[in-house]
C-alpha cells in the first residue's frame, strides 16, 4: 500500500511540474509573437 501511495506522489509531482513547464513555454512562445507583432507595427508606421 505505501509503495502504491509513494509511487501516485511521484508521479502527481512530474504531472504537475510538466503542466508548469509547458505553460512557461506557452508564455515565452506569446511574448516572442508579440514581439514580432511590434516590430511589423513599426515598419508600418515608418512607410
């Protein structure tokens, strides 16, 4: 029973820490496509 417990903690613990990573990348991923989205708004302004 305790290897049963221990091995649900585990694997909850690497569930949970991909979910953050995944998310991290999902907010770099925006911020580099906002990015290019303000330097295309600068172009635009300078024609």
């Amino acid at each position: 029973m305790k290897l049963h417990q221990l091995v649900l903690c585990l694997t909850a613990a690497l569930v949970l820490t991909g979910c953050n990573t995944f998310a991290g990348a999902g907010k770099d991923i925006e911020r580099g496509g906002e990015v290019v989205q303000d330097a295309a708004r600068d172009v635009q302004k300078k024609l």
